[in-house]
C-alpha cells in the first residue's frame, strides 16, 4: 500500500473518515480551488472564483460521499466520482465560444475547471502529496507557461492572421505580396461576421518557406512589415 508523504506528517487522523478530517479535506479544497480560480478572473476568464470553488469543492463532496458508501455498505464503487468526472467535462464545454475572428476561446478554462474537479476529487481521497504538487503544476502553467507559449509561437513556421483589407479587390495584390516574400498560404476563409461593414475580413493560414524569414524573423517582424501596404485596414495573429 502507497503511504501519501504528507498523510503521514499529519498523523492517522487524516486518513480516517472523521469529523475533523472531512472539514479539514473541504478546507483545503476551498483554499486552492480559490487560488486557480483568482489566476483564471484576473485575466477576466469567463469561469473565475467562485465558478472553481464550487466545481472542485463538489468533486471534494463526491469522493468523500463515495468513501462513505463503500465503507456503509462494503462496496468498491466511485460511481458518484465518475459521474462528477464526466459532469465536469460538460460544464467546462459550455465556457468554450467561438470568437468573430472564428477562433475558438475559453479551452484553457475549460480544461482547467475539469482538472479542478479532478483535484478535488483526490482532496476528498485523502491524496494530499498528489493534490500539491497537481495544484502547483495545475497553477503554473495556468501563470507562468503562457509566456513561454507566446515565445515558442512567434517563431514557429506556421501561423494565422487576421486580414482587413479595404477591399476585395486587394486580396489578389496581398496574395502576390505574402508569396513574394517566401510566404506560402495554407487556407483563406472570408469570415462572414463582418458582412455589411465595407471591408474585406479573412482568416488565412500562412507557412513561412523563406530559409532566410525561418531564421531571423518573428511573426509580429513580419506582421508589422505587411500592416505597411496601404489598402490593408488591419492585420493581427490570431
């Protein structure tokens, strides 16, 4: 049988369906589940605060119910567990949206809010080794890995951009411009969300080719050098 390290530390106590113990494990649940959802609302993310308290307070709730079960009636089943399990991944579904600019939003937090109630579930389990160092890695990549993310992705040799030209007519010069420059266009799709505007709105998949652009340039470098063509409205990576 696996000893969790820091069970161990706090005595028996805490391994045992007590009183004590089960206010303890909630606790606990309450408190990290709070520090997730603090990072996710303060980057203005559709789930926040109480949103990932209550989802990982709840798979807390289950497992210790389910333990509660299996030590009443004998059993080896966590069927209320699997089912917050799968009910998790549905609620963190609906925070997903697509964008205007068809790119889809929220997957992040989604994510997140179905680890989260993972995390409580090994609350409840009395897992507390597991639960920190989840809950730490969980957190880290939630606050510090974006930045990383951001800089592994301005120098991959693929990538998508939002095009507003003044007219549709340009299109052909931006396609002549984008190949001229060692660039080669997987995908163009016109997005429909801006019919009626008067511009020109695409979403276009781009690959750089260029041995020379792979190199030394950036895609915010290339980017900011498109956005200089005069019948271009605006231009971004998305």
């Amino acid at each position: 049988m696996i000893t969790d390290p820091i069970a161990s530390f706090l005595g028996t106590w805490s391994t045992q369906l007590l009183p004590c113990t089960l206010v303890f494990r909630i606790l606990i649940s309450a408190f990290l589940s709070a520090l997730i959802g603090w990072e996710r609302s303060s980057k203005r993310h559709s789930a926040g605060f109480r949103t990932f308290m209550i989802v990982t307070l709840s798979g807390t709730l289950v497992m210790i119910i389910d333990l509660y079960l299996n030590t009443l009636f004998d059993g080896n089943l966590f069927i209320l567990s699997g089912l917050a399990i799968v009910s998790s991944a549905r609620i963190a579904t609906r925070t997903l949206f697509f964008s205007s600019r068809n790119q889809i939003m929220g997957l992040t937090t989604a994510v997140a809010l179905w680890g989260s109630c993972i995390i409580g579930l090994a609350i409840g389990a009395g897992l507390y080794t597991i639960t920190l160092v989840s809950f730490i890695t969980m957190l880290l990549c939630l606050s510090k890995l974006p930045t990383l993310e951001f800089f592994l992705k301005n120098r991959s040799n693929h990538f998508e951009i939002h095009l507003e030209l003044k007219n549709s007519l340009n299109l052909q010069n931006f396609v002549s411009t984008i190949r001229k420059l060692g660039l080669i266009i997987d995908a163009i799709e016109m997005n429909s969300a801006y019919a009626g505007s008067g511009l020109s709105v695409y979403s276009i998949a781009i690959s750089i080719s260029n041995e020379e652009l792979k190199k030394y340039k950036t895609h915010k470098e290339i980017i900011d050098a498109l956005s200089t063509l005069d019948y271009i409205y605006h231009i971004e990576e998305i």
